[in-house]
C-alpha cells in the first residue's frame, strides 16, 4: 500500500470540496465538463487495467459480478441522488430550492466512497493498474466532492458543518484502501475474496462513467463539441497509463 496514493486522494477531495466554499459563483461548464473529463478517464482505466486482472482471475463469473455491481450502484444512487455522476438538485430559476433529505445522500456517497478504495487495497498482477486506478480515483474525486459541497452549501449547511462533512467524506476511501490492504495482509481468503469487490466496483465504475458521457450536466442529455473533447482528454490520458506497464 502506498500510503502517498492515499494522501493525494484526500487533498484531490478536500480540494474539490473547498472550490465553492471559497468562490461564490462557479460556472455551470466546470462540474459538466471535469465530470465527462474524470468519467472518461476512469472509464478507460477500467477497461484497460481492472476488467483484464478480473477476467484473469475469476473468468467468465466475473461478468455475473460485474454486472450485479453495475445494478448495485443504480441503488446506491437512489439514496445519494445521482451526485457522483453530477446530479446536483441546485435551486431552481424561480428560486425554490429542492428540499435535500443530506443524511441519505451522505449515506449513498460514503458508501460509493468506501467501495471506490476497496480497489485501491488490492494487489494486482498488473503493476499500471494501481497507480493507474489511484490517478483515476483521485480525478474523479474532484468533481464527486465539488459537487457534494456545493449541494450542501445550497442547501444552507453552515461553514463548520460545511467542513466537517468535507473531511470525513475526505477520508472515507483512504480508510476503506487501508482497511482492504490491511486485511488483505492478514489473511489469505480475505485477499482472494477481495476480487469479487473489485468486480463489482468495476460494475458501479462503468455505470457511473457511462451516465457522465450520456446523461449529466447537460440539456436534453445531448453530448455538446466540449463534452466530447473533455471525454476524449479523458480516454487519452487512460491510454497514457499504458506507459505504467
């Protein structure tokens, strides 16, 4: 376990989350635009780096896992209202805000944080794959915790809860890499068992990706010349992990 891989998804989360504490106004283009630029390049990390190691570690049955995890993040994102692909609930034009039930929402996104560093504690045969899901991780973070932050600004959260928020959502994927490494360690079975998380991790991954390209930030779900030029940004830079190898 690099515990550096660690420390630099807290400061990506921390500082995704302090943008709109600290300016007012953001323009709408940056969440739409850095969520499809982190989406595609998480996107591409899994096909390239994790979808082989399961492949070759669980064979065909890791398609079942897969796909189980791609359906368990549409649930997830029942409680957490579709936030980590960029659904925010901001106030509408007329200035009604949308009433935000934050316990469920916080309860969505700790749980899709803990399972994004579940990955993260696992040793791979592939050694790009985890610096290369660490990068993508630590991308996606950025635009997760800006989009969380401002919701809970929005929705008229004080600056102390504001910041509490902001640094336990911080350390949740870095406890739960630490917490899969550890026992991973400890004890054989847990290390072959951690393979099925990873699969199902790779099913909430492409979900959450695959809803950025399609669906988030933008009108009429269209994907405009900036998205697809933040997607390709993206997919390249994944392609650039290869290097790793």
């Amino acid at each position: 376990m690099n515990i550096a891989y660690l420390i630099l998804i807290l400061a990506a989360t921390i500082f995704g989350g302090m943008i709109p504490m600290i300016f007012k106004r953001i323009s709408p283009g940056l969440p739409i635009y850095l969520l499809a630029f982190t989406g595609a390049f998480l996107f591409g990390v899994t096909i390239m780096h994790l979808l082989p190691e399961v492949y070759h570690e669980l064979g065909h049955s890791a398609g079942i896992y897969i796909v189980i995890g791609f359906f368990l993040q549409v649930f997830l994102q029942q409680l957490s209202h579709g936030m980590e692909h960029g659904h925010t609930h901001l106030p509408a034009a007329d200035g009604h805000h949308h009433h935000i039930a934050v316990t469920p929402l916080l309860v969505g996104l700790s749980i899709h944080a803990f399972m994004e560093g579940i990955p993260l504690g696992f040793h791979y045969e592939d050694k790009s794959a985890l610096p290369s899901l660490m990068l993508g991780v630590m991308a996606h973070k950025i635009p997760e915790s800006l989009t969380l932050i401002t919701v809970m600004v929005h929705a008229g959260q004080s600056r102390a809860r504001l910041w509490r928020i902001l640094v336990i959502f911080s350390l949740v994927t870095p406890f739960s890499a630490l917490l899969a490494g550890w026992l991973g360690d400890k004890s054989e079975a847990v290390t072959h068992s951690l393979i099925y998380i990873v699969a199902l991790v790779i099913g909430a991954f492409l979900h959450i990706s695959t809803t950025i390209f399609y669906e988030s930030g933008t009108r009429h779900h269209e994907l405009s010349g900036r998205k697809v030029l933040a997607i390709a940004i993206g997919l390249g830079m994944a392609f650039v992990t290869l290097i790793f190898e």
